[in-house]
C-alpha cells in the first residue's frame, strides 16, 4: 500500500514530458525517471498490472513525487541524467565512473619513443590508444607490440642510464635504442607500425612489412629481412586468432542478462571490425527494473558523460524509447554520428545474442561461486563453534621494511567474496621499529572505535594473520571495546608449509586440513590482506622516499609537497618530468619549477 493518494496525484497530471523524483517517507529521493507523457507513465506504477519485486518494493515506499515539466523529450534525458548524477537515489541504476579506463600511451615526442600501459589523466607530449574494455586487453595488446615490434618500455630515467642492453633485448622483446642497436630510423619505422597495429590497421601493416622484407633480400640485407620475415608471421598468427566481423568500422554490442537479485550487462568492442575485447559490469539487487532503462543509463554514462567510445554503431539487445533523443545528445557532444540499433536479423543480431549469452554465463558463474562460498562460511563456522551465522570476515596483516614505513591492512569478505571497496590500510606510527604486537595493537582499535563511533556493521569474525602473540596482543582491546566477535588467528605451523597452517582459537589449536574448505577460504582471506598489505606498504616507501628529496627543495611547504607527490606519484616520474611538466602541478610556479627541475638534475 502507498503512502500517499496515487490516484488523485496521477488525475492532476499533464501529458506533457518532464522528470518525476519519487520521495520516501523521509523526504529522501529514491528514484527518478523520466517520460514524454508523465500522466501515463507515473499512473503505470500504481496500476493493477504485475510488477517485479523491485518495482513493488518501490511502489511500497513510495510517500509523494515531485514533478519537473520540460518542454521537449530531450530536455527531460539531459536533467534526468543530472538529477541522477547529482542525487544518486536508491533504486536507480549508478554506474561508476569508470574514469581510469586502461590505454596504451607512446611517448611519441621522444627521440625514441617508448610503449606503456596506461590509466588516470593524459600527458599532451604522449599519443593514447584505448580506452580498452579491461587490463587484460590492454596488456595483451602492449606484449604483442612489444614481441613484434620491439619497442622499448623501460623508464626515461632507465634508458638514459643504461650502457649495455638489458634482458628485454637477450630475449628479442627490445631493440636496445638506448645503447644503439638499431638506427633512429629503423626504429622510428617500428613504432609506426605500432601506431597502425592499434589503430586496428594490422592488414596494412602486413603488406608494408612484406614489401620492406623484400627490398631488404634484395639489397641482401638478410638480417634486417629476417627480422621483418618474423614480424609478418607474428602479424598473421594473430589475426588467424581473432574473432572478426563480416561488418567493418568501429562498434560496440551491448547484451543483458539478469537472475533472481542480479542483472549483468556484457559489452563488446569491435575495432576495425575485429573484436577487441569484452567487459561484463554486474550490478547487485538490481534485477526487477526494466532491462533498456539499464542499458540506457549505461550508455549516457560511457558514452555521454564519459566520451569513452568514438564508434559508428552500439547494438543493443533491448528497444530504448529515448533512443533518438540519446543520438542527439551524444553527437552533439561528441562531434560523431553514433546510431543505437536493435537489430533484429543478419551478423549485428548474433553479435547481440552472443552478448546476452556471455551476461547470463557470468551470472551462472557467480551464482556457483556463490554458492561455493556459502559452503566454506558453514564449514567454518562448524569448525569454530560459532553458533551464529558468520556474513562478514575482517582479516589483519602488518607489513614493513626492516621495520621502518609500517602499514596494517584490513581485508573484507562477505557474501559475495572479496569486498574490496571495505578495504582500509592503516599507516602505523610511533612504535618501535618491527614491533608487530603494537602495530597491531594500533590498528585493530583505530579499526573498530571508528566502527563504534559511527555506529557502523562490525564483523562476525575477525582474523589475524600471525599466531598466538598476535591473537593476545588484541584480547585487551577486545575486552575494553566490549567486541561482540570471534577473533582468531592463522599460523604457518612449524614446518612452515603451506596446507599445513594453525588456527589459534580460544586456547585451542586447530590444523585446517581436517577441513578443507573452511581452511581454503581462510588462506585466501590471509592471502588477500598479506597482498594488500605489501601494496600499502611499497606505495608508502615510495611515497616518503620523494617526500624527503622535496623536503630539501627551498620553497616547498607540506601542501606544495602534497600537490607533487599526488601528480606525480614517486621519484622517478618527477626527476623524468620536464620544467612545463612540473609547472602544471596546483601552486608550483614557473620560477619554482626551475629550481625543482634543477634541483634534481
């Protein structure tokens, strides 16, 4: 039942287009929408029809809307998606932004450029390909540059320095410009047939390699003809590998599939009519809304707000109302001519099917690891005597160098396995140096005094990775905070080998391989927080390893040497950025960029 009078809302209605913002009995936005006719479309919510279980779950909290009229369709697209964007309601599809999308970078403006795999802002001396659908594309793309190619991907500072080649060269993935092994132009040569081989112009690359190949036999220049002999087999031996199109040109294909509390949207990249790659985005409690309403917030938000795809066509597996309205829009945005397509016969509907299956096969998949890891919570929480259910695991890890730069992690796991956006590190300070006890001591109350303050979800149990001296070091604390959780500890035991780890709890000790699968899952919680750990801790040393060169620098305060190391991130990209370079950073001006640039050189 609604809290409100829906009838006589909907009866005062126009039917004119416009944006509707759906209020809870607390005055909070949880959902907008948007329609040509707000009459029909608000009346739709409350009619007799059926409806999902979201969409009932909506309707039931729902206590008064907000009408916003428009004069055109497209004005309503444009100030739904900024409402959205601005108000972030609960039942609306957010997607992330997706701002560090992977590209690969060329330092073109080099006198030998270099090959790298990229994310974050763009340098304008730097020629960008992507963005790629996931890391793995990226990098695969950027190893096969390499191996054919053999463009270097050492750093500036490493190739200014070097005096003999290095491994890259011993195994032919690196022509060694940086002690000359090959000419300015011979590798100039190489690096734009990179260029073309990312631009999805691998045919043509062939053939000029093919002609070069032969004018080289014929100047019987065999080395160099060899050489480019192995380039065109590389070549042909990845395009027999790849999935290619009947259809040529530049589109994605967008498919959607959704189980009982999850959609998935599978999205796939065609370049140059070859498939680049593929991405799978899930979005949890989500099922129940209308399938093109996700595909539409996908695609305002990737293509729209975010520009991240210059394509011809998107193929779509669902019709979308507001489809002209989004081509507008785009374009006009974009300077492209971008056309969003259901197509209902020939190769672009197959591709679309093939999208929907890969959806549905990622969300089978994740209901069997689902299920898989609802049998190793059980298996724990038989193994530890807890009578509860055991929904969220929190696990600790110190990690230091010769005990200097401590930093503690803290990994979370619930339902769904690894949650990583729960993940906190925590930089230690004063303790004496390689005291784990106090370390942890350190972290685990400032873990969980916030959590109270806050009145935040706390675990169900805690892991420490140590052994019983780590476990007493925290009971105090427990004790204090009056903790409502199991706390145990995990050990490598005496042999020290894997399989054979403790776990300390209560004063009993117990070896997981008498059960296996609570074991599993605890070696991969004690992994993932020992991995982020060592990450937390390296980015550190780095970090305060530019912090003590900047500290020398005449003119640099602790905000000024914030703004470095936020741009610039370590040492090495700041003693390799030029003085324009370094001048871009906020309130580093032009006089004392020179005195850092020369100060470093």
């Amino acid at each position: 039942m609604t809290l409100f009078d829906a009838k006589a809302f909907c009866r005062n209605l126009e039917s004119k287009p416009g944006v509707y913002l759906m209020l809870s009995a607390s005055k909070d936005i949880i959902y907008i929408g948007k329609s040509k006719n707000l009459k029909s479309r608000v009346a739709s919510y409350f009619s007799n029809s059926p409806k999902t279980r979201k969409i009932s779950k909506l309707v039931s909290q729902i206590s008064g809307i907000d009408i916003m009229r428009t004069n055109t369709e497209l004005e309503a697209l444009i100030l739904e998606h900024n409402l959205i964007k601005q108000h972030r309601p609960k039942y609306n599809v957010i997607f992330k932004d997706d701002k560090s999308f992977p590209y690969i970078a060329i330092t073109t403006k080099d006198p030998f450029p270099g090959i790298y795999f990229h994310r974050g802002s763009k340098n304008d001396k730097n020629q960008y390909f992507g963005p790629f659908p996931n890391p793995y594309a990226a990098r695969n793309s950027l190893s096969i540059i390499q191996k054919t190619f053999r463009i270097r991907n050492c750093d500036q500072s490493t190739f200014n320095n070097r005096t003999r080649p290095c491994m890259q060269y011993q195994i032919d993935r690196c022509s060694a410009p940086c002690v000359g092994k090959v000419s300015t132009s011979e590798y100039e040569e190489d690096i734009q047939k990179g260029i073309k081989f990312l631009q999805g112009k691998a045919s043509e690359v062939i053939h000029e390699i093919s002609e070069k190949m032969n004018d080289a036999s014929r100047q019987q220049n065999y080395e160099r003809a060899a050489i480019l002999r192995d380039q065109v087999l590389d070549l042909n031996e990845i395009l027999k590998r790849q999935i290619v199109s009947v259809q040529r040109g530049d589109f994605d294909v967008v498919g959607i599939a959704e189980s009982e509390i999850s959609i998935c949207l599978s999205v796939m990249y065609f370049r140059n009519g070859r498939l680049l790659g593929s991405k799978q985005v899930t979005l949890e409690s989500q099922a129940g809304l209308p399938r093109s309403d996700i595909i539409e917030a996908y695609i305002m938000k990737h293509y729209f707000e975010l520009n991240l795809g210059k394509v011809s066509n998107i193929y779509v597996s669902e019709s979308i109302a507001s489809k002209n309205q989004m081509e507008e829009l785009i374009n006009a945005k974009t300077n492209s001519k971008i056309k969003i397509i259901r197509p209902l016969r020939g190769e672009p509907k197959k591709w679309v099917q093939l999208a929907c299956d890969n959806a549905k096969q990622t969300l089978l998949l994740k209901n069997q690891k689902s299920k898989e890891l609802e049998k190793q919570f059980k298996a724990l929480r038989k193994m530890l005597d807890i009578k509860g259910d055991i929904n969220r695991i929190e696990c600790f890890d110190i990690s230091h160098l010769s005990g200097s730069d401590a930093v503690a992690s803290c990994v979370v796991f619930d339902e769904g396995g690894a949650n990583k956006k729960e993940y906190r590190k925590f930089n230690i300070a004063n303790i004496k140096p390689s005291d784990d006890y106090d370390a942890l001591r350190q972290a685990f109350s400032r873990r969980y005094v916030r959590l109270l303050n806050e009145n935040k979800r706390l675990p169900d149990l805690v892991v420490i990775d140590g052994g019983k001296g780590q476990l007493n070091a925290i009971i105090d604390i427990t004790k204090q905070l009056a903790l409502p959780f199991k706390i145990i500890s995990i050990s490598k035991g005496r042999q020290r080998k894997l399989g054979q780890e403790q776990v300390h709890s209560g004063g009993k000790v117990i070896s997981i391989d008498f059960v296996p699968e609570a074991g599993r899952l605890l070696q991969q919680i004690r992994d993932e927080a020992h991995r982020f750990a060592i990450t937390a801790q390296r980015k550190k040393r780095s970090s305060n390893s530019i912090k003590t060169i900047l500290d020398d620098i005449p003119g640099i305060g602790p905000k000024r040497r914030k703004n470095l190391i936020q741009h610039f991130g370590n040492i090495n990209a700041l003693t390799d950025a030029s003085v324009e370079e370094i001048e871009k950073v906020k309130e580093i001006s032009k006089g004392l960029a020179k005195e850092i640039y020369q100060y470093l050189h």
